[in-house]
C-alpha cells in the first residue's frame, strides 16, 4: 500500500457489486448493498454514495475534475487567485460562458461555476496559487495527477466542511507515480486527499 492510500475516511462504503464492462469501461451497482439496476463507472458510484449521505445538518455534494483543471482556472479567470476569492457562482456562470469556446480550442475543461466556487472556498487563496503554480510548470506539461474527485459537505449557513480530493481505483488497478505525487502535494498544503480502492464481490 502507497502513503498515498491512507487518509481521511469517507464514511460510505467502498465495495461494490455486479460488475460489467462494455467498450473497456468497467461499471458497477450504485446500491452499496448490491441491488437495484443502477449502474456507473466507478468514478460514478463513489459520486453518488457520497451525494446520498444522510447527516443531520449537512447535505453533501461534490464533483468530477478533469486532468487539466489548474491550467484551466487561470485561462478562464483573469488576476490573481485572491481576486477569484472574491467571485459569486453567478459571476463565476458567466465567466465560464463566455470563455468556453476559446477553452474547448485550448482543450481545457474547467468544472461549473458550482465546482469552481467549492474548490476555492475549500482551498484559500495560498493553495490555489500552489497549485496552479504547479500544473503550469513547463516540466509538467503532459502530466497531471489531479484526483477523480471533490467530495464535500455544506453546513446550513453555506459554508463547506471537510472537502477531500479522491482519487478512485478499481480492483488492482495501480496509482500513478504523478497521481501519488498529486495526493502527496495536496496534502502537505494541508488539504485533505487520498485513494479511495474499491473491492469487488
């Protein structure tokens, strides 16, 4: 097991039933008890089991992030990451509107404007500037290592709680040396990142 595979836990169950697989995507049941007829790539199911979490006083939310989402961000929103801080989903919408096609030319995919202001609220200002700093490395181009997934929680008031970067493998299926590097840099900004592994039965 890679430092990589520890971190916090997630509190919904990570096995899985009913496996298929057609055009090389592997699916499995959504139902953590294996039953029901619904079914999702893996990315999917975590998604879903996440968003389906019942917790007095929370409602839990997350999203899929694409592999080149910190060089995204910075070709979508002009200043500085203290300046995004600053912008509502709705200014955040509009942006993301009106830059798409010049972003799609670029092969850039950038999350919504929900996304977006989930991930800078749980990061700050400092993070993000890391981060983008990072992926916009010329060493780096090429590679990535961004995680599956933001997973987060959203107390009454609006605020977030307890956001976590997962990055979600099948059965044997290896982490990446730039995935394991990926988690390892979230986490020593002090953002909460790990592997989640499934288990087939």
């Amino acid at each position: 097991m890679k430092k990589c595979d520890k971190g916090p836990a997630l509190r919904i169950s990570h096995i899985v039933y009913g496996r298929t697989s057609a055009n090389h995507r592997v699916k499995y049941l959504v139902d953590s008890k294996g039953t029901g007829q619904e079914r999702r790539i893996p990315e999917q199911v975590v998604l879903l089991r996440w968003r389906r979490r019942r917790l007095s006083g929370y409602a839990f939310s997350g999203a899929r992030l694409s592999s080149t989402l910190w060089r995204a961000i910075p070709a979508m929103l002009r200043g500085d990451p203290a300046t995004w801080m600053r912008l509502d989903v709705g200014t955040l919408r509009r942006i993301r509107k009106a830059e798409s096609r010049k972003l799609r030319g670029n092969h850039l995919t950038p999350p919504s404007a929900e996304t977006l202001f989930a991930l800078f609220r749980s990061c700050g200002a400092r993070r993000l500037a890391a981060l983008v700093k990072r992926h916009s490395n010329l060493g780096r181009l090429g590679r990535s290592g961004v995680p599956d997934l933001l997973l987060y929680a959203r107390k009454p008031s609006g605020s977030l709680h307890k956001a976590v970067f997962v990055e979600v493998k099948k059965p044997g299926e290896r982490v990446s040396d730039d995935q394991c590097d990926e988690i390892a840099f979230l986490k020593r900004l002090g953002l909460r990142a790990r592997v989640l592994r499934l288990i087939e039965r």
